[in-house]
C-alpha cells in the first residue's frame, strides 16, 4: 500500500481502559509494530470526556510525570 514512500512505516495502537480506569478518566495506549523502534510500550494518559475532550495534557503530565517529563 505504501511502496511508493520513501520512509514508509507502520503501526498499531490500541486503547485500553478498565472499569476503574474509565471511572477515573484515564486510558491507556499500547503502541506495537513500531519500524524502527525496539519493542512495545505502554503510555497513560488522563481523558476529560466532561469537556469535550479526549485527552487532558495538564491532568496526563501532572498524574504521571515520570512517562511525560524526560
């Protein structure tokens, strides 16, 4: 699909989120198949469905700031 491209790549992302994640507004994204990156990683984020949101990046940073501040 992608020959064409020069640097192509893929990936797959999925959203997971538990019943206690989702109470509290929070999710996580699992990144897999990344080219050119060494396996998978898992990153939280905090949502804010209340104000139309999908994703809060002051909550995320402050919630957990050892996956957002390097």
């Amino acid at each position: 699909m992608a020959k064409g491209l020069s640097e192509s790549f893929s990936f797959v992302l999925s959203l997971n989120v538990t019943k206690d994640e989702y109470e509290n507004n929070s999710l996580r994204i699992h990144a897999d198949k990344i080219r050119n990156f060494k396996g998978s990683f898992t990153f939280p984020i905090i949502t804010n469905y209340d104000r139309d949101r999908f994703y809060d990046r002051a909550r995320t940073i402050e919630k957990f700031p050892e996956n957002y501040n390097k």
